[in-house]
C-alpha cells in the first residue's frame, strides 16, 4: 500500500480547496472506518446509561430488599437482583457515571501532568531534561496497575483518590509521547523562525509546538480512557473503590463472586457493561489513530 499525505489536488475548484481542513478530512476518514464507528456507537451507549444513571434511577436501589433476593431476570428485573435483593440493570445504570468519571478525570490528570513533563524534558536538554526522563523511566518499570496500587495504598481507599492513583499511575505513558512529538517538532522551520524572532521557551511551547504535539495525545488519551476504567474496577474488586453500598462495576462483580453459580447474572451484566464500554474506547481510540495519520488516509 502506498502512503498518502494530505492534500488538495490542484485541479480543485477554490471553494473545495477552501472548505478542505485537516479536521474535516479526519472527521472524514474517521466516518469510513467501520471498527471506529461501532466504538463510537458503544461509548454513545455509555453514555446515555450513564445519564439515566445520574437522572432516572433512585439511589434507593442501593438499599438492600431481602424479600427479593436474588430474582432471575425477569419483565419486573430485567437483569435480576442480587445477594441483597438490589436490582441489578439499576445499579449498572448508577455505576455508568462513576466509571466514565474515573476514566475522563483520571486520564485529564495523567494527560496534563505528564504532557508538562514531556514538553520540557523535549525541548530543555541537559540535566533537567534528562532527571525528568529517568523519573519517567522509573515510573514505566512499573505496571500500570501495581502502581496504582502503591498509589492506593498510600492515600487510602475512595472515588477520589482512585481517581488521583490511576491518574498519576497513566501520566509517564503521556510524559513518553509528548517528549518524543517536542523530539521531532523543535527543529522545524516554523520553531526556528519563531526563535529567531526573539519569541520567548513559553511562547513557543504554548503557541507552536503543543498544538502541533496534541494529536497523538488525544489518541492516547481516548485509549487510555479504556484502561483507566478497567482499573478503576479492579480497583473496586479489591475493595479499594469507593464505600459500599456505593454501586460500581468492580464492586458489584466482587459482591457476585460468592454466589456465582447460584446467581450467575450478578457477576454477567457488570462484567459485560466493563467489557463493551472498554471494547468501545479502545475501537474509538484505534479509528482516531488512523483517521489523525495523513499517511493513512485515501488507502
């Protein structure tokens, strides 16, 4: 296959040369890619669950009915209930939002602290650059979920601080990308003549280089969302998530556990809502990555 970088063809008319841009032809070339809408169409489905969750469904759910106890799916529960009697397509509905609320804050923190640390470890060489990497690098021994676990451990079971260790456990991968965009992008003409020009380390950060750097950290960012949310249920599995009877994914597959072969469905419909809202995001961001490459567009 044959690379091709973004162009107009010269044969356009004025007007179609005109209303070409980068991010029409990414939204374009996004629309082609069939895995990228089906992953489009299921963070859309989150997304509407999680509204309901915040809007249409009682936090009495959370309150334990032993009368109902562990009910099959049903016309009156159609997800059936669980060990206390708490109807489950309820309780999914109420953990939508704190499950896309870690993923969103978790990787908006990762993302902002490790691109900071990734513009300056590329463009200041030398001793600060060079201690900001070797952090980095310290940080990526790691595996993304041990070190949110250490994390965890020193700050304490919570939402919040889920929110702050799965954060800080994704920023080294954002530190990575974003040193490596600023690698490639300090040197171009555009950045030379700005330096010439007397333009100040901050200008031509904030005003040439991040905006021309942000494309691979929005992919990044999109698929991290998917793993944020699988350890923020990890997290919960363990009991380091939010108090109960607080309803999360993790939370509500660890309560399933003990009675799994009785009542399969408490650990089926959370455990299915984690795997399609991560199945969505990780298609969502896969589609970006190609959509956002020039190189790949038009094959």
């Amino acid at each position: 296959m044959s690379s091709t970088v973004w162009s107009t063809p010269a044969s356009a008319s004025p007007d179609v040369r005109a209303a070409r841009t980068f991010w029409r032809d990414t939204g374009a070339a996004l629309r082609r890619q069939r895995s990228a809408m089906v992953g489009l169409a299921l963070v859309g489905i989150v997304l509407v669950a999680a509204c309901l969750g915040l809007v249409a469904v009682p936090q009495t759910a959370n309150r334990s009915n032993l009368a109902q106890r562990l009910n099959p799916p049903s016309a009156a529960h159609v997800m059936g209930t669980d060990g206390s009697g708490r109807d489950v397509f309820q309780r999914v509905l109420l953990g939508a939002p704190l499950s896309l609320a870690v993923g969103v804050v978790a990787v908006a923190i990762g993302s902002l602290l490790g691109s900071v640390q990734g513009l300056i470890a590329g463009y200041r060489a030398g001793f600060v650059g060079a201690a900001i990497m070797r952090f980095t690098d310290a940080l990526l021994a790691f595996p993304t979920l041990l070190l949110a676990l250490a994390i965890m451990a020193t700050l304490g079971a919570g939402l919040t601080n889920v929110m702050i260790a799965v954060g800080l456990s994704a920023m080294p991968r954002f530190t990575r990308v974003m040193q490596a965009e600023v690698l490639s992008l300090r040197n171009r003409e555009y950045v030379l003549a700005a330096r010439a020009v007397g333009a100040g380390t901050s200008t031509i950060l904030v005003r040439h280089i991040l905006p021309n750097g942000l494309s691979s950290v929005l992919v990044l960012s999109t698929l991290s969302i998917s793993t944020a949310i699988l350890a923020e249920a990890t997290l919960s599995f363990l009991g380091l998530g939010p108090r109960p009877p607080t309803a999360t994914w993790g939370s509500m597959i660890s309560d399933g556990t003990s009675v799994l072969q009785a009542a399969p469905w408490v650990v089926l419909f959370p455990g299915l809502a984690i795997t399609l809202t991560v199945l969505g995001f990780s298609l969502l961001g896969d589609g970006l990555r190609d959509a956002l490459d020039v190189r790949l567009r038009d094959k």
